[in-house]
C-alpha cells in the first residue's frame, strides 16, 4: 500500500512541479462561473482531482520505458515505477473504481468525462502520442474531456470547451516542440519531429488564431483576440519552455476575462 500512495504522490507531483496540473483550476473556475451549487462544487472539483491524478498515472505507467532511457527530470520516478509496476497497476484500478462509483452516483456527465479520459488518454499513451498530428488531435480532445467536470447546462459552458480544446492542443504543439531533439534521439515520431521545429511553430501560430477567431465569433467577446500576442514568441527546442509560460500566461488571461465577463452577465 505505501508503494501504492507513493506512485499515485510521485505522478502528481511530478505535474505540479512542471506547473501541467492546470485542469483543476480551469474546471473549478468553470463550476464558479456558472455558479453551481457549493455541495455540487466541492463534489466535482474532488473528482477533478482524482481524475487528473488518474490521467497522469496512464501516461506515466504506458511510458516507463521511454522515461527510464532518457535523462529526464522524470528518471527517478520512472525508475521507482519500473520496480513496482505491479503497485503502479493497483494505483490505477483503484482510482478507476473510485471514479466510476462517484460518476455513477453524481450524474452522466461525470460518466462521461471518466469514460472519455480513460479513452482519450489511454489512445494517446500507449498509441498515438508517437504518431504526428494525431498526438495533437488527441491533446486536443483530451483538454476538453478534463474539463467535462465543470459542465453545466449552458450552452456557453459547451462552447468554452470548445476554446480550451484549443488551447490543449497549442500547448502540446509547444511541449513537442521543446522535446524534439529527445523525440528524434530515441526514435519517436511526433509532429515535430516529422516536420521540424520551425514548421511546428507555424501549426502553433495557426491555432492560435483560430482560436481567437472562434472566441470572439462564438463566444461573443473581443477578449480572446488578445491570444494574438502570442504569435510573435519563439518556437525553438531551447526556447519552447519559456515562451510555454507566456502562452499559458496569456491564455489563462483570456479565460479568466471570459469566466467573469459570462458570470457577470449571468
């Protein structure tokens, strides 16, 4: 059971330490915006962080390979997961379960985010995440799914999905970008591997400007042509990590305007 709790602790805090465990705040937020219930609220967001934890742990236990081999700040918990894979097996069938007895007993959007990540990200980690645009498409579809937990009946909430989807899938144009030399080291064919950085930075800039497009059409606001900003930071392998951070920067900007713009038209 320690090394149990152990596999679950060192997954998530791997992600905060690298600042990638952002589902929690987006989709609490959400729940704030449209104003759910405070019972309905603490609910969802204890099963948004399970669920994170749950979505890390598939990726990290499909990768343990990758991880071991390369020299990655990961390394030492890759190691730890490869001696005790059997412990890392148990951590996951138990979030599972907890998960889907806490959907079942909430509502069908709970379901259906708990079925939509295991999906999702099980694709990506064992599959897709090594195969180019898809690993894009699929980052995509998974900022989405993460946030499913934060859903109401309003239509607006449904299309804020839609932008972070978006958002999803500029940050992992970034992180592919900035691994790119490791990726092409050890064989691994992303999306930037296959067209190179500098082409990969121009799917980036494209994305970001359809996702201010969709926002200020969709959603009815000027604010998300602030993500235009954006478009004049370098995309290198060296410089990717930074500008990550501007990018997020500026996208949770525009979702934080957004969030009060729709709570104080509500």
């Amino acid at each position: 059971m320690i090394a149990v709790f152990r596999v679950i602790w060192n997954s998530f805090a791997y992600r905060l330490r690298m600042r990638e465990a952002n589902n929690l705040a987006v989709s609490l937020s959400m729940m704030v915006a449209f104003a759910l219930p405070p019972g309905d609220l603490i609910y969802r967001t204890l099963f948004a962080l399970v669920l994170n934890i749950y979505a890390y742990l598939i990726n990290d236990t499909c990768d343990i390979e990758v991880d071991v081999a390369s020299a990655s700040k990961k390394l030492r918990q890759a190691e730890y997961l490869a001696a005790h894979r059997s412990a890392a097996l148990a951590a996951l069938l138990g979030l599972a379960a907890l998960l889907l007895g806490a959907a079942l007993w909430h509502s069908w959007l709970l379901l259906l985010a708990f079925v939509s990540n295991t999906v999702i990200i099980g694709a990506y980690s064992l599959w897709l995440k090594r195969v180019p645009f898809a690993d894009l498409l699929l980052m995509a579809l998974a900022g989405g799914s993460m946030t499913l937990v934060g859903i109401t009946t309003d239509p607006q909430s449904w299309r804020l999905i839609g932008l972070l989807c978006l958002f999803s899938a500029s940050y992992e144009t970034i992180q592919v970008i900035r691994d790119e030399p490791e990726d092409r080291a050890q064989g691994v064919r992303t999306t930037a591997v296959l067209l190179g950085a500098t082409r990969a930075a121009w799917i980036f800039r494209l994305i970001m400007v359809c996702a201010a497009i969709y926002g200020v059409l969709l959603l009815k606001s000027w604010i998300p042509a602030g993500l235009v900003l954006t478009l004049a930071l370098p995309l290198s392998p060296e410089r990717a990590a930074r500008s990550w951070d501007l990018v997020r920067l500026v996208g949770g900007v525009v979702w934080l305007g957004l969030l009060v713009q729709t709570y104080l038209t509500r």
